[in-house]
C-alpha cells in the first residue's frame, strides 16, 4: 500500500461540490498486462517492442497462455464441484440459527452468488482480488443487492490517520462510455466512495479522451446515501496479501519473468523456423527498377529480400539452402522455464505424454498435489473471512432496515432482529483422494471399533 489519501477529505460533502482525482494506487497499474497475459491477446515480448511493424508482421511475436491454465486450475481448486460446501450461520439458539440460515440462503440464492464465485476467483487470481458491495434495494429480488467490483475499478484505499491498518474508505473509479446514434463517443470518468456510514457517488465534470488515466479529473458530487451501519458494506477477498498491504497480489505477477523470457524464446524460434523453411539461394540476382517492383512475384529470404520480375525468374537458378535447425539445449532450457513457472504458482504440471497409462494414487497422489493443496488453503482463509463479512454485512442491513424473512420465503419489513455470533465457512477435501484407499481405511475403522456404522456409512457417502 504505498498511497492514502487525506482521512477527512470527504467529511461533509455536499451534491454539486467539486473535488481533484490524486493518483491511483501504484500496485494496480499491472491489471491491464496481467490480464492480456491471461487472455493470450496482445501480449508485450520485451525485446519485440521496438521493432516496427512491418518486422513484427514478419516476426509474429507468440506467447504461450500458460497464465489461463494456471488461475483456472487455482478457482477450480476453490470452487470446483464439491470443493466449496457453504457458510453456516450460528445464532445464540436453534431458532435463531435457522432463521439466520434461512436468510443466508435466500441472498445467496436470488444473488446467484453460487454461479458467480467460479468467475470471481478466475478474476481474483488475475486482478489480485475482489470486492463484494452489499446494498439495500427493496426492488432488488433479494432485497439485498450483492455486486462484485473487480480491483479494475479501485482507485484507493483510504486509510486511518493513526492507525494504517484500519481501513476508512474504498475508493472506485471507472471510465463509463456513452455512445448515441450519430455522434462520436463520450469519455467521462464515474467515482464512489464508500465508507461506514454513507455512500457518495461523484461525476467527472468534464469528458475526456482515450487513454486518460484519470488523474487530476475533477468531479462533483452526485449523491451522498446514509447507510448508517457503522462498517463498511464492503467484503475484501484479498487474492494473497503481503501484511503491509490492504489488497492483494495477482496469481500471475510473480510468473511474468519467466513468463518473458519463455515467449521471448518461443517468438524467436517461430522465427529461426520460419528462416530454415525460406531461405533459398540465389545466383545472379540484381535488385529490380523501381518501375519493376510492382511487377515482381517472388521475394527471398528472411530479413534480406530480393525481388524477380516475370523475365528474371527464367533466367535464374535458386536453390534452397540447408536448414540451420535449433540446438536441443534450446529446447532443454524450455522445459526448465516452463517446470518453474508451474513451481513458482504452485500447481503440478502434468504432461499427458509421461502420465498416459500411468495410475497415480496414494501418497504419490498428495504430493503431487501438495503444492497446490497449499495454494488453496491459503486461499481458503481469505475467502472464508469475506463470508464471514459479507455475512455480517448483510444481517446488519436487515437489522437497520428491519427486514425479516417470513415462512413463506418472502421478505418483508418489521419482526425482530437478528443476532449473529459466528459464521462457519466449511469445504471439501483439499486433496483428490484415493478412493479404494478411502474406503479400506473406513473399514479398517469399523472393524477396530473406532467408528460406528453409521459414521462408516457417512463417510462412504451412503
């Protein structure tokens, strides 16, 4: 966290007063990159940036996507099937247990929150995380509007004036586009602030044009909403966060030195490739008049190119040359590159040439899968603790807007509060296990008398 801006420079903001943008936070101006890195579009090859485009359209810069594997298999370890079971929701008695568990549900269901939390990790591990935003909206299916905010759109996180680890207010700042029949675009910046007790919401006073950065915008006050809950209705999942910091770090920016060095050699092997197939020889060759260019129908080589009018080609004798080829240490240092990118983001790499035919199962299944298992239980203890808020967040609201869940699943307004003393997050297996090996040790249970058959039964899954 490297930039906060003024604790009270928002108190007593008024509609139509003005305010300057200050410059967004420094650790999010890799989003953009690590996101073409995970889309495998566009990407910058460091020693390719400065070659012109006609060398690059021959060149043909590659990259190998390997980015999208690795932050799909990390949100499939989080919320793939089985793999996350749901939050339980613990009141001070059974009846308040279940009236809150009912609650629970019903949001979660009507947000289609179970859909979205596959997508959101696949963003949390390319942005570095993910904000959910709880607000009361009676013409809301769910009463209670749950939206997820992509750290794209963090400007700065607004921190305590004496204490830094107490968060006072998020920061979101975002370009919104108008496009109307007829006219050109319209770039305008949008801002909200939100902190514990109210909800201000600002627009930028003037357009802008492409590739404005927003810094420096001023903007005006739109709206200020009194949510008067006394925390902020916002549920940070951090992706993984270093302890000075109040946002977390991208699954893929520890991954892009290498991630450079291995496209980089991928690019320039295309390209030795591309030479050992075109380089022909050729006796005799003059270059053309200038009137002749347009005529010629051949071109030689790689970076040299020659040109043969309708005539020439007649005349000439072209052979082709005899490929170079690629050392295999080229190849050798691939494979190094690639098997650390997987060690360094934790995941197992597994080449379906050397494990075809191959039953892995025991414990040479968990250690292959330890790394990983590791990777998501970190995860795990972050995205547990924003259920746990989220949680908090919402019986807060239906607290202060006194909205109850009646028998027939409606909500409506009026009845008595809620009390929430614990929240428990509970998941599947963080490992893939050995299922006759599962089984054996169940039984093996039972016949020592450790268990009981219908604990036995239980952990058959019968």
């Amino acid at each position: 966290m490297t930039h906060s801006v003024n604790a009270t420079s928002r108190e007593g903001k008024l509609p139509g007063q003005r305010i300057v943008s200050k410059g967004r936070l420094s650790s999010l101006k890799e989003v953009t990159d690590y996101r073409r890195l995970y889309d495998n579009r566009g990407v910058k090859i460091p020693l390719y940036e400065n070659l012109t485009e006609a060398q690059l359209s021959l060149r043909l810069p590659i990259s190998v996507g390997i980015p999208r594997q690795i932050v799909d298999n990390s949100a499939d370890a989080l919320f793939g099937d089985g793999q996350f079971v749901g939050a339980e929701m613990i009141g001070s008695t059974e009846s308040d247990s279940s009236r809150l568990q009912a609650l629970w549900e019903r949001v979660f269901s009507a947000n289609s929150f179970r859909e979205r939390l596959l997508t959101d990790a696949i963003d949390a591990g390319i942005c570095g995380g993910i904000f959910y935003s709880v607000s009361y909206d009676p013409a809301h299916s769910s009463v209670f509007k749950v939206q997820s905010i992509s750290y794209d759109q963090l400007w700065d996180v607004e921190l305590g004036e004496l204490d830094e680890s107490e968060v006072k207010a998020y920061i979101f700042q975002w370009e919104h586009i108008e496009e109307r029949p007829g006219e050109s675009e319209t770039r305008r910046w949008v801002r909200v602030e939100i902190d514990s007790e109210r909800i201000t919401r600002l627009r930028a006073v003037k357009s802008h044009t492409e590739g404005d950065d927003g810094d420096g915008a001023e903007f005006e006050v739109v709206s200020v909403s009194e949510h008067g809950l006394g925390i902020i209705p916002i549920a940070n999942v951090a992706n993984s966060v270093q302890r000075i910091n109040k946002i977390g770090d991208s699954d893929i920016g520890p991954l892009v030195p290498m991630l450079n060095a291995l496209n980089q050699m991928i690019s320039d092997a295309y390209w030795q490739s591309y030479n050992d197939q075109s380089v022909l020889k050729a006796i005799n060759i003059s270059p053309p008049d200038s009137e002749e260019v347009e005529d010629s129908v051949i071109r030689l080589g790689g970076d040299q190119i020659h040109f043969l009018n309708q005539s020439d080609q007649l005349k000439q004798d072209i052979e082709r040359m005899k490929p170079v080829g690629i050392p295999e240490s080229f190849f050798r240092t691939i494979e190094l590159l690639i098997a650390q990118v997987y060690k360094t983001a934790g995941e197992p790499q597994l080449d379906p040439m050397k494990w075809a035919g191959t039953n892995v199962s025991g414990v040479a299944l968990r250690l292959l899968y330890e790394p990983l298992a590791k990777k998501t239980y970190r995860k795990r203890i972050y995205w547990g603790a924003a259920f746990e808020r989220l949680a908090r967040i919402i019986f807060a609201y239906a607290n202060s807007k006194s909205v109850v869940l009646s028998e027939s699943g409606e909500f409506a307004l009026g009845g008595s509060g809620y009390r929430l003393d614990d929240v428990e997050v509970h998941w599947g297996p963080l490992m893939p296990g050995d299922e006759a090996e599962e089984q054996r040790i169940v039984l093996d249970d039972l016949s020592a008398g450790l268990i009981g058959e219908e604990e036995a039964r239980r952990r058959r899954g019968l």
